[in-house]
C-alpha cells in the first residue's frame, strides 16, 4: 500500500563553530506558543492503542468468548441489538475496538500520517472535532448497510480525516490523485469493496460525515466563510449522525 510520506522539514544549517573564548551560553525562551501541534492525533492513537493492550490483558484474564468472538470485543463492539437495548456508549466505544495487531496498525499508521498532514493546518481542536464527527458518520453508515454484524475500528474516523483533506485539497485546485494522499484514498475504497468482512457502512459513512466537515473546516480563506460555521458546521453533521444511529432504536 503507497502511504503518503511524513513530511519533516529539511535540517537547518549548522553555524560555524565559535573559538573556545567566544562560545555562547544558550538561552532558554519559554514561548507560550510552542505547544505540541500534533496533541488531538497523538492522543486518538495513544487511546486506541492502551484500549488494544487493556483488551489484551482483560481477554487474558477470562478467556472464556461469546460466540466464538472476545468479551472484550462483545462488550465493546456496535450492533443494532446492543443500541435496542440501551447501549448507546457503543457508538463511540467501538470506534477503539481493533480486531488484531494488523487492523489497529494499519488504522494508527494512517492516522499518525494524517495527524502530521492535517493538525498543524487547522489545529488540534478542529481535527479532534473533525476526527469525532467522522467517527459518528462511521457508526451511523455501519448501522444502516450491516446492522447485525459486530462492527469495531478507528476506520470510519480515518476515512473521515482522509475524504476532509482530499476535500480541503480540491477546494485549492489541488488533484487530489497527483498526491500520495489521493492514491491512498481510493487504494483504501477499493480495497473496502474488495476484501470481505470489512465495515462498508462504516468507512463509507466516515468519509460522507469527513468530507462534508472538510468543506468547512479547511474551506480557502477567499471563501470568506464565517469563523462559526468551522464549529458550528461539524457539529450538526455529528448531530445528524448521531440521529440516524439511534434513531431506529427509539
């Protein structure tokens, strides 16, 4: 599979050396600024990976299964059964359930590559914003093509933050297929229709919710847009989610 590339900026020149006599002490700045600009990814993988090791260490200590699947996996994963009966939480719990080391690998390495493409753009509270609203869409697009398989993954959430920057790039008159990123998207799409027992719903649904908050979230500034409708925008497209998840449960 052809990941974009991380981009690190290219090292700065190294000065001269100074004479013995001449070397300066260095001074340390405290810049209240200089804060870690990749806080809302990092945190997303190091919740979905602790979650991947916690279940490890739970299925290890009661071992015993529920049809033929983990209790760690049955208490954690969506269905339309679990929500009949109250479970709402699994909307978002699932959304930190990996099915082996493969499936949260390939989530956490994608998300790490997006985290360094998209969080320093436009921070870390409108990409956990974006990331959450595009997990909602996964779940809802889950529940509606495959309500009683047992859905998990942090797929729809990264398909979401995918579609947003392919969205955020056609909205620059980039083509998003003359990029790694755009490669990868429809590498991604093909191989969700391809490859049996993956959550159609959910990477589909995670896209539609991500690149629909794309459009206001990294909009160009020509747009003129209204600062609100980079919140206010995102948060109607997750109530919207949120309701065609339950609302067949109601």
């Amino acid at each position: 599979m052809n990941f974009p590339p991380p981009q690190f900026p290219p090292p700065s020149p190294q000065p001269a050396p100074l004479p013995q006599n001449q070397v300066r002490q260095p001074r340390v700045r405290f810049n209240k600024h200089n804060r870690n600009q990749f806080s809302a990814s990092n945190a997303f993988i190091a919740i979905n990976l602790g979650l991947f090791v916690w279940g490890l260490i739970i299925d290890a200590s009661r071992p015993a299964s529920v049809f033929g699947i983990s209790r760690f996996e049955y208490d954690m994963g969506l269905a339309r059964e679990f929500l009949d009966y109250g479970e709402w939480y699994r909307i978002v719990s699932s959304a930190f359930l990996h099915f082996g080391v493969l499936h949260i690998g390939m989530n956490m390495f994608l998300l790490y590559q997006l985290g360094r493409m998209i969080e320093p753009a436009i921070g870390s509270a409108k990409f956990a914003l974006v990331y959450v609203v595009s997990l909602l869409g996964g779940a809802a697009g889950a529940l509606v093509v495959s309500p009683t398989a047992l859905t998990g993954g942090a797929s729809g959430a990264v398909f979401g933050m995918m579609a947003a920057a392919v969205v955020g790039m056609r909205q620059r008159g980039v083509n998003p297929l003359q990029t790694g990123l755009g490669a990868t998207f429809v590498l991604n799409l093909l191989f969700t229709f391809a490859i049996p027992n993956i959550s159609v719903g959910g990477h589909i649904g995670g896209a539609i919710a991500g690149a629909l908050c794309g459009v206001f979230v990294l909009a160009p500034a020509q747009w003129r847009l209204p600062r609100w409708s980079e919140y206010v925008a995102p948060l109607a497209i997750g109530t919207i989610a949120m309701l065609i998840a339950v609302t067949p449960s109601l």
